[in-house]
C-alpha cells in the first residue's frame, strides 16, 4: 500500500510516481525522511521576515570609527549615529554637552525666555493702546491734557519764585542798614527761608518741565506703534482680500 501523506508537498504527483516505483520496503524509508522536521537554520520559507538589528557608529577624538550592536563605549562624549540594516541613518544620538555647552545653552534659553516674554508685554501694550485710543487725533488730545496739567504747576511754581523774588528785594534793601553791623538773627532766618523756598519752587518747575519732556516722549511712542499697527492692519486686510479673489 502506497503511503499517505498528510500535507500537500510541492511536485507531489512526481513525488508519488516515483515512490510507486520504488521497491515496497523502501517506501517507509522515503515516508520518514519527508516527514522529519527541517532543521531550524534552513527552516525559512519565502515572505519569512528576518530581523535585523540596527548598528551604532561614532569618531573617535583620534578619528578612527566604531561600530556595534550597542553604542561604543569609546564615544561616550561623542556623537553617535544609528544605522538602520540599509546603512541608513534612523537617529543621531548627540554628543553630551560640556560644561562650556551647557552654560551656552542655559544662555539661549534664558535669552528664548526673555524675548518670549517682550513679545508677550509688546501684545499685551498693543492691545491696551487699541482699546484706548481710537484714531491718532484722540492720541494728540491724550497729550495735550496730560502736559497742560504740567504747564499748570511750571505757572504756579513761576508765580510763587517773582513772589520770593520780591520777597528777597525787600530784605535785601532792609540788609542796607545792617553794612556796618551784623545782621539780626531774625533776618538771617528770613533770608535763609526765601532761599529754601526759592529753591523749591525751582526744583518743582524743573520737574515738570523734565516730565512734559516725558510725556512727549511717551505719546509719541504711543503714536508711532499705533500708525504701524494701523499699516499692518490695512496690510492683512489687503492680504485677505487677495487671497478670496484667488480663491474665487
């Protein structure tokens, strides 16, 4: 009896003409040699997928190039580049940073930071000079109010030094009878106050005069951002308009 095989086998019809051809105590013989199981290092069959590992390479300080399963021991400090099976790079492992590096990096980022922080300062001034002016002419008015509340104290403190500067006349001429003896205690007390005063009103007008100088300064700033805030709206509104013509 020819024996039964229990899988298809490729070019089985062959196979089979052959084995009836064979003598029947050979046909146990051939049975088992089809049937034992296929050595593992030969056992793969076409579509099987092998895995490949990938392989780590890195330059030595000296130049001389490493390569392994695992990143090189060697170039610790180096950087190391990953290779897929192709000898494709998959990843670059940097280099670690030195104590140099570091301090680079900790500058970059604080300097990220700062200039994160200006932009977010800058937006929020934006928005507040938008919500309270509305045209630059209510800028002007703006500015002129807040310098005439200092030309105000400028024509107080100018009244008050013509009244020290009368004030001081006036002990100045009484000082005439004193040429010859000293002057009394009282006086010199009224002289030294009129000074005082004098130099008070003084520094309160230069005050005023330096923070109308300021003011200026401010309203024009405040003018100049809100004419280019104006211009890059009018730039984005054109942009958006262009881009619906396109579309259409």
């Amino acid at each position: 009896m020819v024996p039964e095989f229990s899988a298809p086998l490729r070019g089985a019809p062959r196979l089979l003409a052959r084995v009836r051809a064979l003598p029947p105590a050979a046909w146990g013989f051939v049975a088992l040699t089809y049937l034992l199981p296929v050595p593992a290092a030969h056992a793969q069959t076409a579509g099987s997928v092998h895995t490949a590992t990938l392989s780590y390479v890195c330059t030595t300080s000296s130049g001389h190039t490493i390569s392994g399963d695992l990143p090189p021991p060697e170039c610790k400090d180096r950087e190391v580049r990953v290779l897929n099976p192709d000898g494709s790079v998959k990843q670059v492992i940097p280099a670690p940073l030195t104590r140099e590096g570091r301090k680079k990096r900790e500058e970059e980022e604080s300097k990220r930071r700062q200039e994160e922080e200006s932009e977010r300062k800058q937006t929020q001034q934006d928005r507040s000079l938008l919500e309270a002016y509305g045209s630059v002419e209510e800028i002007d008015a703006a500015r002129d109010r807040a310098i005439a509340g200092q030309q105000s104290l400028i024509e107080r403190a100018n009244s008050r030094l013509k009244q020290y500067e009368r004030e001081k006349k006036r002990l100045d001429d009484e000082a005439e009878f004193y040429t010859k003896h000293e002057q009394p205690a009282q006086l010199k007390e009224q002289f030294e106050t009129n000074a005082a005063l004098t130099r008070q009103q003084e520094k309160a007008r230069a005050a005023a005069e330096h923070e109308i100088e300021q003011i200026k300064d401010q309203f024009n700033a405040r003018k100049k951002r809100y004419l280019e805030l104006e211009q890059m709206a009018a730039e984005a509104a054109a942009a958006r308009e262009r881009n619906e013509r396109e579309a259409q």
